[in-house]
C-alpha cells in the first residue's frame, strides 16, 4: 500500500532555489506535472509546506511555470487547511487529465 509520504514532490525550474517553479511529484517510478485546473493558493500552501516553506505566497500558472515534459500525474487538485500533503487533496485520479504542459502548475514559496 502506498503511503502518502512516500510520493515526494519538488520545484523545477530556473528559481526552484528560491522557492519558486513548477510543481513535480515522485509516482509510478516518475516524476510528472501537475495541471492548473483548478489550482489556487490553498494548494499552492498545501505544496510549500511539503517542499519545507512556511508562506505560500503565489500560486502560479500557465505562462507563470516553466513547461515541463514527461508524464502529467494530476489534474483539478483541490486542498484544504487540513491537507497535510498534495497527495491527500482531492484530484481527479493518477494520470488522468485534460492538459497540456502549457497548462503546469507552480508556486512562490518563501520562509525557507
């Protein structure tokens, strides 16, 4: 059985560093994208204190994200206070979308 923490997720692109980039999580043996359908600052949270920040301040999308390539693992996340992890918000199912990489999600995290 798979266990939340055992999907990590992390940032991608030229300010991952800084807490800014598209959001990528660990399934299936790959890393893949996540779609902006839907995507708002309460997921954009749920994501930066994953990644180990304490403020979300941005949740980014479309022309706002470096496009990725590979496997798009989720579509129409929808996460609440109590969500702990992106794995443990509402989506739409592992791998089933209707995006293209034009359509990745992000953040700006800061507090780091």
């Amino acid at each position: 059985m798979l266990k939340y923490s055992d999907v990590p997720i992390r940032l991608r692109g030229p300010s991952s560093g800084n807490g800014i980039g598209r959001v990528e999580v660990f399934y299936n043996g790959q890393w893949g994208t996540i779609c902006d359908d839907g995507w708002d600052l309460n997921d954009a949270k749920v994501a930066c204190r994953q990644l180990g920040y304490k403020y979300a301040d941005r949740a980014l999308q479309g022309s706002d994200v470096p496009a990725g390539t590979g496997q798009i693992w989720l579509d129409n996340v929808g996460c609440t206070a109590r969500d702990q992890n992106l794995i443990s918000c509402h989506h739409r199912g592992w791998g089933i979308h209707n995006c293209r990489h034009s359509e990745d999600a992000g953040v700006e995290c800061s507090g780091f």
